[in-house]
C-alpha cells in the first residue's frame, strides 16, 4: 500500500510537469464548446463567409438536443481516443527506453503498485477531461438548443465512463508489452480499428466492450436494451481487470528490458 502511495505521487508529479493535466483538459473542453456552438451558428458563418448566392437557399437540419450530445461524443471517439493513445502509449515503454525504470526496479517495489500507479494517475486525468468536455457541452446545448434531462446525461456519461477506463487498460497494456511505435499501432488498431469493424458488423453482436459507447447514447433517446447492456459492462469490466493483470505480468516480465 505505502508502495502505492509513494508512486502514484510520483507519477502525478510527472504528468504535472509534462502539462498533461492541463492540455489534455483543454481539448476535451473546447470540442465539449465547439460542437454545439458550431452546430448552433453554422447556417450563420456560411453566409458570412462561404460566398453562398443571395437566393440561394439550403435547408440545414435541426439538431435535437441528444444529438448535439451525441455529436460530441462522436468526436471523442476519433479525436479524443488519438489524443489518450498519443498522451499516454509510453507511459511505461519510455522509463525501459530511458534507462528511468532502473531507478525504479532495483528497488523492493510490487509491480502491481507499479502498474496500478499508473493505471490510476491515467484514468483520473483521462475521465476527469472526459466529464469536463461532457459537462460544458451539457452547458452550451442547454443554452443553444433545449433541455436534456439531467438522469439521461449522468447516465450517459457513466456509461461512457466504463468505456473510458477500458481504453486507458488498452493503452497502457500496449504500453507495457511493446516499444512505444508498437504500442501506438495496436492501440490505434484495437481502439479504432476493432470500433470500425463493429460499426460494420456489429448487428451480428449485441455484447462487447466496443458497444458500451453505442449502449450510452441510448440513455440519451430512452434506453438501451437492459439485459445487452448489463452484460456489456459486466464483460468490459471483466476486461479491464484482465488487462490490468496483463499489464502487471507484462511490466514485470519486460523489467529485463530496461537500458541500463
């Protein structure tokens, strides 16, 4: 536990040094700010500045509520999901690149406070931004569109949470297995590329980590099927606890790697 304590204060001291508690914030909220301000005023700015004819006239859809929502989190699935992967895929392969992790594995340390430290630290700052983004663009869709009901949000939110949290386990397991290189690219693949296919063929499958995104959008316009969702989260969360095992295993296996 003491060995918890010490390395989670000194992974949040690293990542307040590199400025990551503060940008990565910063871009969650301002595409929580842009995407229903964009929404919101777009038929404005292309008459302002799109060279559109006089008597041209272009119907622009109207944007409920949920979708401004859900518009929001479609940009944190593409854009937020490359910025977690860039921030974080070497969260450990750098320190066995470095030559830092030395200063750590000479000593009587757990690997699974190591792993954990990290895991932790993560997931503050990556959820933190997450419901900072989410909650401003809660703000400005009231503002600019209408209401959206306070239960459906939180709702959606925590379930996006879940999905969160298993991205993080994804990234920092990758981190902990392989280079950074390769880490960014298995990532990237089982982030996004596994999100695509599902898109593609995920009517054939109604459980998996990857439609817990989809299962917290429709808190936003009723409710998803309980029974798919339910086991959705019990599998995701089986998931992240295997992914934290393997990424113990794969930190402490890999320890031998560490330049000297």
């Amino acid at each position: 536990m003491k060995d918890l304590v010490v390395l989670f204060q000194k992974e949040w001291r690293e990542n307040t040094r590199n400025f990551k508690i503060l940008w990565i914030p910063l871009i969650f909220i301002f595409f929580g700010i842009t995407e229903p301000v964009m929404n919101h005023y777009l038929p404005q700015i292309l008459e302002t500045v799109g060279n559109i004819p006089k008597d041209a006239k272009f119907p622009f859809p109207e944007f409920t509520p949920q979708q401004v929502l859900m518009s929001t989190m479609g940009q944190y699935q593409f854009i937020g999901m490359l910025v977690i992967v860039l921030a974080f895929m070497g969260t450990v392969s750098r320190e066995r690149k470095n030559g830092t992790g030395t200063l750590i594995y000479v000593r009587p340390i757990s690997y699974l406070s190591y792993f954990l430290s990290k895991w932790k630290v993560v997931s503050i700052i990556v959820l933190g931004s997450v419901w900072l983004g989410l909650l401003t663009s809660w703000y400005y869709t009231e503002l600019l569109f209408g209401n959206v009901d306070p239960s459906n949000f939180f709702a959606f939110t925590g379930t996006y949470s879940v999905w969160i949290l298993f991205v993080v386990s994804v990234v920092l397991d990758a981190s902990a297995w392989l280079p950074t290189g390769g880490a960014a690219g298995i990532s990237l693949v089982l982030v996004l590329g596994v999100q695509l296919i599902d898109s593609l063929l995920g009517a054939y499958w109604t459980v998996s980590p990857w439609k817990v995104s989809i299962y917290a959008t429709q808190w936003l316009t009723g409710s998803p099927d309980l029974t798919d969702f339910w086991w959705s989260i019990i599998v995701t969360t089986m998931a992240i606890i295997a992914l934290v095992a393997f990424g113990v295993w794969m930190s402490k296996r890999n320890s031998l790697k560490t330049k000297v």
